[in-house]
C-alpha cells in the first residue's frame, strides 16, 4: 500500500512516450500523494485514478469479516482530491455516478499534464462483488453463527 503513486511516477519518467496510469485506493493515495510535487516539477503527466471510500477498505473487509462492526482506525478524513490535485497545478475531477467516468477519463488523458480522477465511492461498497453487510454475513457463516 502506498506503491502505485511513486511507481508511477518513475514508469513515466523512464517511459515518458507511454500512458501512465495509477489505480489507487484513497488510503494508499494519500501515504504518497504529496509525490504530485514530483510529477509537476518534472512535467511527468501520469493519470491518478483515486477510488475514495473514506476508509482503509481492506483492513476494514477484513475487521468486518472476523469482527463485525468492531472495527478500529480504518476511517479516514480526506480532502477533495480533484481540488488538491489542481492546488499543485495538475488536474482535477471528481466522478460520483459510473457515467461521469468516461468523459472525466478522456478529459484527464487529454490534459499535456498531470491529473487526478477521484471516484468517490460509499463506504458499504467493500468490493466490486460484496458491500461491507455481505461480508459481514460471510463472516458469520465462517464461525458457524
């Protein structure tokens, strides 16, 4: 966790002819995402797609799973991430309905710098196949309730 934003920016940096794109959870985001810096002072134009559920979402499938509703210091207090890209000088979109994304994605690709997506997701939707109530349940039939 925290990889892909670095990783990123080193792919682009090494392979600057190529589209970069990092996916990254809004946890793992923000354990680097002052690295924009990096990506604007080298004119690096990586895409930052940041799925934000305002939770460490892994560690909290997992607490749920084996401890239902007693999880601890998952929760997380983030900024605007479209309005903090744009404060480094890259750019910035928010996505909340699935039919935002293409438009925001081919806007982003478009920009000659680098930019940020936040998809802004509730934090029920743990995964793609389960929210946070079926994992729950899962973990209730793993102890035989």
């Amino acid at each position: 966790m925290g990889y892909g934003v670095p990783a990123a920016i080193a792919a682009k940096s090494l392979y600057p002819q190529r589209a970069v794109v990092a996916l990254a959870g809004d946890g793992c985001f923000m354990m680097a995402a002052q690295e924009l810096a990096t990506a604007m002072q080298y004119d690096l134009h990586v895409l930052f797609i940041v799925v934000n559920n305002s939770q460490f979402g892994t560690i909290r499938m997992h607490q749920e799973r084996h401890y239902p509703h007693r999880v601890h210091g998952t929760g997380l207090t983030n900024p605007d991430f479209a309005a903090f890209a744009r404060s480094f000088g890259a750019h910035g979109e928010t996505v909340e309905r699935t039919e935002e994304f293409l438009p925001a994605l081919r806007r982003s690709l478009e920009v000659k710098r680098a930019a940020v997506i936040e998809i802004r997701m509730p934090q029920e939707a743990s995964t793609p196949g389960a929210t946070l109530e079926q994992i729950r349940e899962q973990g209730r039939k793993l102890r035989g309730e």
